[in-house]
C-alpha cells in the first residue's frame, strides 16, 4: 500500500494507527492512552473530511478505506468498550459509495471494501437486535444483481436474520408487533425457512 506508506499523516495512515491504537490500549489496560487514540481518531476523521472535499480524492479507492477502516474502529470500540454503535456511520459510508456510480463500474477493490461496510453494519444490527436500515438493504440488493460472490448471499441471509431476531425480541417483550397465535406461527415458519436457506448456503 505505497499511498499508505508514504505519508503517516494520510487519511489512511491515521485511520490504521486509530484501529491499532483501540485495540492496543484495551490489550494494555492502559486509560492514558484513551487521549491519544482520540487524537488521532480526531485527525483521521479531519483528514478524510478534507480528501472529501476534492473530486479525485472522493473518488479514489484510498478513500472508500480509509472509510472502511473508520467503520472497523467503530466496530471494535463497540466490540471491546461496550460502546453502542450508530447508525449514522454506516450511513455516512453509504453516502460515500453514491460518488462511485452503479457497481458495474466500480474496481474490484472498491466493490470489496463496499461489500465489507455492508457486512459490518449487518452484523452489528445483528448483535444489537436491530432491524438492518433501508439504506443498506437497498445496497446489499444492488451489489447482490452484479455479484456471483457466494459469500455475499450470506449477507442477504444475515439480513433476514437481523429481521427475525428483532421479531422475536418484540414479542419476548410483550409489545403488539407479533401477538396473536397466527404470528407466532408465521414467525417460526420464517424462521424454518430461513434455515433451509442457510443449510442450502452451507451445501454450496
């Protein structure tokens, strides 16, 4: 990665040592280093902020990384700090992904790294018991008629997934979302289904 390497004040080069920094400081215990992973969080966040601003730079694959990488962080500190994620991140990434025109255009690097922000914001909807946004419901379907990727079906699967956990978790608490008896049928026939589905996935 010679763009990364060849300056350590890049977008990119900020956003891996924020990544490193995170895990290393929970690895360590240590809170003083609570300031500094938030410095340069901070001059991550500020350098990206300025590569947006200019056409080639928005554009570039180098972007959607440092992207991604921002959307790595906000997974760990969730993971390791028991920070809840939001929404708003994923959505700024999406926002991003806009710049790069219909995915049969894009570079097999940028069609990966969309695909991995997609990933991430699924799985935390999933360990959030969360409905997974419209937003990336509408990508995961565009990206889904352009690949042949199996694994990328995988995320369509975790989306209904997300969808039946937030069911049941409604009616576990009692709410009106799933209440009477023809519901709870149509649920757990859902859920076989979605379990068929995922046996299929499994055998290819």
């Amino acid at each position: 990665m010679p763009a990364i390497s060849s300056s350590r004040t890049s977008a990119a080069a900020m956003s891996i040592s924020a990544v490193a920094l995170t895990v290393y400081s929970r690895w360590r215990m240590d809170k003083n280093l609570a300031k500094c992973r938030a410095k340069v969080l901070g001059q991550a966040i500020k350098n990206l902020s300025y590569d947006l601003q200019k056409e080639d730079s928005r554009r570039s694959d180098l972007t959607l990384l440092t992207t991604l990488l921002l959307q790595y962080h906000s997974a760990f500190e969730s993971l390791l700090f028991s920070k809840k994620r939001t929404i708003v991140h994923h959505l700024g990434a999406l926002a991003l992904v806009r710049e790069f025109g219909h995915p049969s255009t894009w570079s097999p690097i940028a069609s990966e790294f969309v695909g991995v922000i997609i990933h991430l914001d699924i799985t935390a909807a999933i360990r959030e018991q969360r409905q997974v946004h419209p937003e990336v419901r509408y990508w995961r379907s565009i990206i889904n008629s352009t690949s042949v990727d199996p694994s990328r079906y995988l995320d369509t699967l975790g989306i209904q997934v997300a969808d039946l956990q937030f069911r049941a978790t409604a009616f576990q608490g009692g709410t009106t979302l799933c209440s009477s008896p023809t519901e709870i049928d149509t649920l757990l026939d859902d859920i076989q289904q979605l379990d068929d589905s995922l046996v299929l996935w499994q055998g290819n």
